[in-house]
C-alpha cells in the first residue's frame, strides 16, 4: 500500500526556545522575546554603511546589498572583492538572518 505519512503539527518545534532571551533585568527566570525588527533594520544599515566604506560603493548600493543578504534574496550582482567585504558580509548574515527569523515567529 502506497500512504502517506501521519501530519504531526509538533513534529520539530518540541524545544524551539531559540526566540527567547534571558532578561537581565527582572524577576529570576524571567523571559523576554528576542531582537526587535528595529536592531535587525538598525543592523541592516549599519552592514550597509560598512560594506559602503570598505568596497569603495555607494551607500544606496551598498544598503541594497546588504537588505538583499539579510533577507537571504542574494541577487549576487553586488558581492564583497576582498578580505574585509567578507568579513562584513559574514557578520551580516550571521547577526541579521536570525535576527529576522525571530521577528518573523511572531
């Protein structure tokens, strides 16, 4: 017999705790949600403002590059030409591509 298989809704999301951040400040044990959309918006420009300087484009080029990347779109028209455009593009994906998949979970 050729079946599906059985739909199981928690089948992988039993311990998605990811989004969550310890609080500093508060009560023990206390948690808050994750980034906001405005550190990842905050960390796209600044991504965008340092790509800008250190691949010699204009920051109009560079904000879309980056936008692109931490949206994982990556058109590949715009890409890092050296060491330090790596590094920069590393941190971004690294910082805004989690950063806006918590966001997206609520």
């Amino acid at each position: 017999m050729n079946q599906k298989a059985a739909y199981n809704p928690s089948f992988g999301t039993s311990m998605n705790v990811g989004a969550f951040v310890p609080c500093g400040a508060g009560a023990a044990g206390a948690l808050s949600r994750g980034p906001s959309a405005g550190s990842a918006a905050a960390c796209t420009l600044a991504a965008g403002a340092i790509f800008a300087a250190t691949q010699n484009l204009p920051f109009t080029t560079s904000l879309c590059w980056a936008i692109t990347t931490a949206t994982t779109v990556g058109y590949g028209d715009v890409t890092p030409h050296n060491a330090s455009g790596r590094v920069v593009a590393s941190l971004t994906m690294l910082t805004t591509i989690p950063m806006l998949a918590s966001v997206s979970r609520w």
